[in-house]
C-alpha cells in the first residue's frame, strides 16, 4: 500500500463511513440542541445581568461582578467535573446534558454580561440625559434607547465569545452526552480507526463555519452611519 | 405691561461638585413667555444653573418651582415634570438608532402613553414646526447639525413644555448653520414659549432676549433688559467679559 492508500484508509474508510456516520449526525443533533439553549440562556441572562448592573445598587454590583470574575477564570471543565461528579453526593442528580448547558449558559452569561455591560458604558452621557430630560424613566431609558445601541456595538465581540463557548460542547463528551465528540471518539474506540474522528471535525465544520459567516453579516448589518 | 405669572422660580441655589461650589446662592425668577439670556464666562456655572432645573444635575440647596411644583422635594414626580420641561443640548443627543420621527415620538409614546397614531400627528406637526416634515423617516447621521438641533428642539417642543432650557444650542454648530436654529428658536418666542437659554450668541441675545442674566463664578452678577447689560453694564466683570466678547 502506497502512503496515499495508508492516509485514506485511517481518515477516510469507506466502511467506516457507512457504518458511523449515523451516529455522528446524530451527534450533530445534540450538539446543536445543547448549542442553541447554551446561546438562547446565556446571553438572555448575561443581557439581564448587565441591565440589573446598569442600576449601579453596590451589594448587588459586587455579587454581579464575583459571578463574572470567578466563572471567567474557571475552565468550563473543572465546573462540568465539579457539578456532575460532586453534586449527586449531597443528593442533586443532573444529567449530563442538564450540566453541560447549565455550565456552558453560566459561562457565556458571565462573558456577555461583560460585554453588554462594556457596551453600555460606551453610549455617550448625553443620550441617558435627552432621554430622562423627555420624561422617561430609568428603565424606558435602559430599554429603549441605551440597550438597543449598546447591543448593536457588542454584536462581533460577543459572535466571537458565543462561537468559542458553544465549541465547548465539545466537553459533554467527558460526561456521557452523546454530541458530536462523544460519537466520534466511541466510533472509533469500536472500529479502531481514525475517520469517525475526521467526521466528527468535518461536522463542527459544518455546523460552525456558517456561524462565522453569520457573524460577520451581523457585523455590517448593525453598523449604521454614525454623526 | 402686568407681571405675568412665574414659570420658574429658583432661589438660594447652591451645588457643589466635590469642594467646587459652582453655584452660590442662585435667585432667579422667569415668567411666561419670557425669553432670558444667561450669559458668563466658561466655568460660571451657566450650564450647571440649567442642569439643576431639571435635576439632570442634583442641587445641595435652595428650590426651583417649575410651574408652581418644587422639583427638590422628594415627593415630586420628577418624571411628569421633566415632560414639562424641554431641555436642548449642545451635543444634540438625538438617538442615533432611531429614525427622525421616532425620535420624536419616543416620550409621546412611553412616557405620555400617547397611541401610535396620535404621537406620529404630533411628531410630524413638531418636525414641520421646525421645517423638517421631509425628514422624518432619516436617521440622525444624515442630516447635518443644524438640522439635528432642529430635531431636538422639535423632541423637547413635542411634549408641549412649560419651558424650553437650550444648553449653548448652536456652541457645536458650523457658522453657517447657527442661523437655522436661532431662526427656530426665535419663532418659538413669537408663539409664546417660555424660554432660557445659555449661549454665547450676543446678538441674538440682543435683538431677542427679555432679559439677560450676567453670571460668573457661580453667582449671579447683574441681570436686566439687553439694551442696559450690553449698552451699560453696571458691573466691573461684566464690561470686562464683554469687553472681551467684542475683542
């Protein structure tokens, strides 16, 4: 066997491509399922946090930023490891799909939240002072006339943020959920070969590059012309 | 002439930023349909007056009446009475994400709870007011800057104030496009408005103030009709800013 065949045979055996790819599709539908939920939670929650911040109450400030900091600084595999294999010794059972959206949501909140709240520091004084001086409230204030543009400006900081934590479902393969990676690496612990683990590559691919583009269109989507 | 009746009453107003008193003892009365001129050197304290009466700025002491209501005291909704107090800025500060009209139409509409409909009349009747009724579906970015202070006049005109505050409304303007907006400002006098304006424009002061109010260094210096402040200022400082001005 020339080295060609050798290549094709580990990354790229059609039998093992029959046989798998099943698995790995399905793999990509829970991956997508966990993905989506981590995405829709996260950043709601990370959009509430950074909207209770702008409130500017001390205690709760310092509870906001302690979350942020602490869930910034942990690996999203030591929380995955800690809530799955410590959490049902004081009796709370998770599935595995439970941990790894709870963690992943928890994560992207803490880096939203971060970046809705840099969002909003950067809308000019004035625009909080023309709205109050109509008459409107603190929080018609926040809602419609901060919010909307701080969002607009966090939209390529927070695609890149939300690209990099969703990836991370990935780690469910280390508790048992059956996404991508977990099919992939069982695949070929049984078939002893390494293409379901290019299949499983070829599908992040799939499913992530359109993300990226997506991204980018949002990117000049929401740019509009500034005075 | 009658006296007419008080809009704004300030008295013993004082506001300190840190150890900087800026204002120290403020009185000053503005009745309806007067127009009154505050003018004085930067750092005088003419901006923080005006941010005070509608507490954008919180005063240490002293009370503002805004139409017989005390703005300080805790229980006044300072929201209902900011509707009723127009403010226009140096900076414009129009919502860049919204479209002219919306503009507009957003305290029509969350804080006065006005319909669709009826804020879209009165949007559109406040931009033909200030001569942009074909503007009202552009965004902010645009227009140029004298037709964006228009905007915002129209935004403060909009919730029919008891009283339009301008904050150096032309300070940010282009030469050539001062004079849209004081021609606004001049027909919104002709029709009534209660105005007080800081600005450094000496001679539409002159041709269209009531009074003008002299101030420097957070006190009020000397203030009467234009005619006795810029023909025969009594006080030292004030000949010495206008002389300055003139310079």
């Amino acid at each position: 066997m020339d080295s060609t065949t050798v290549f094709l045979d580990a990354f790229l055996n059609r039998a093992v491509i029959d046989k798998y790819l099943p698995d790995i599709l399905w793999g990509m539908i829970i991956t997508v399922e966990v993905a989506l939920a981590v995405v829709a939670t996260g950043i709601a929650l990370g959009l509430l946090l950074a909207a209770v911040r702008s409130f500017r109450v001390r205690p709760v400030n310092v509870l906001i930023v302690l979350f942020v900091d602490v869930l910034r600084a942990l690996p999203p595999l030591v929380l995955i490891l800690i809530i799955y294999f410590g959490l049902p010794s004081v009796g709370i059972r998770l599935s595995g799909f439970a941990v790894l959206w709870l963690v992943l949501s928890l994560v992207l909140a803490a880096f939203a939240e971060e970046i809705f709240w840099s969002g909003i520091l950067s809308i000019r004084k004035g625009q909080w002072e023309a709205a109050r001086s109509t008459g409107l409230t603190f929080l018609q204030t926040l809602t419609h006339v901060i919010l909307p543009q701080a969002v607009r400006m966090t939209v390529p900081p927070l695609t890149n943020r939300t690209i990099a934590i969703t990836k991370n479902t990935a780690l469910g393969a280390v508790i048992g959920v059956p996404e991508i990676l977990m099919q992939a690496q069982t695949a070929q612990s049984f078939s002893g070969n390494a293409t379901p683990l290019l299949l499983g590559a070829l599908a992040y691919i799939v499913l992530f590059v359109p993300v990226v583009v997506l991204g980018r269109w949002l990117e000049t989507r929401f740019a509009w012309g500034r005075a | 002439m009658p006296e007419s009746v008080a809009i704004l009453e300030v008295t013993g107003l004082r506001k300190s930023f840190g150890t900087l008193e800026v204002l120290r003892g403020i009185d000053l009365t503005v009745r309806a349909q007067e127009l009154v001129f505050v003018i004085g050197p930067s750092g005088s304290g003419k901006s923080t007056l005006l941010r005070c009466c509608n507490r954008l700025e919180e005063p240490n002491e002293g009370s503002i009446r805004v139409d017989g209501v005390e703005l300080l005291d805790p229980k006044t909704d300072i929201n209902a009475m900011r509707q009723r107090i127009g403010m226009v800025f140096q900076s414009f500060n129009l919502y860049p994400h919204m479209t002219v009209l919306a503009n507009v139409t957003l305290a029509l509409r969350k804080a006065l709870g006005k319909g669709r409909e009826e804020a879209r009349a009165i949007g559109e009747a406040a931009l033909a007011r200030v001569d942009l009724a074909d503007k009202s579906s552009a965004y902010p970015a645009q227009l140029s800057g004298g037709q964006q202070q228009r905007v915002a006049i129209a935004r403060a005109m909009a919730l029919e104030p008891k009283i339009m505050l301008f904050d150096e409304p032309t300070s940010s303007l282009d030469p050539e496009l001062v004079g849209s907006v004081l021609a606004v400002m001049r027909e919104l006098r002709q029709d009534g408005m209660t105005m007080v304006v800081v600005s450094h424009e000496m001679r539409f002061a002159r041709d269209a103030a009531d009074r003008v109010v002299f101030m420097d260094a957070g006190q009020i210096v000397e203030q009467g009709p234009p005619d006795r402040i810029f023909g025969a200022p009594q006080h030292a400082r004030t000949q010495s800013f206008l002389a300055d001005f003139a310079a």
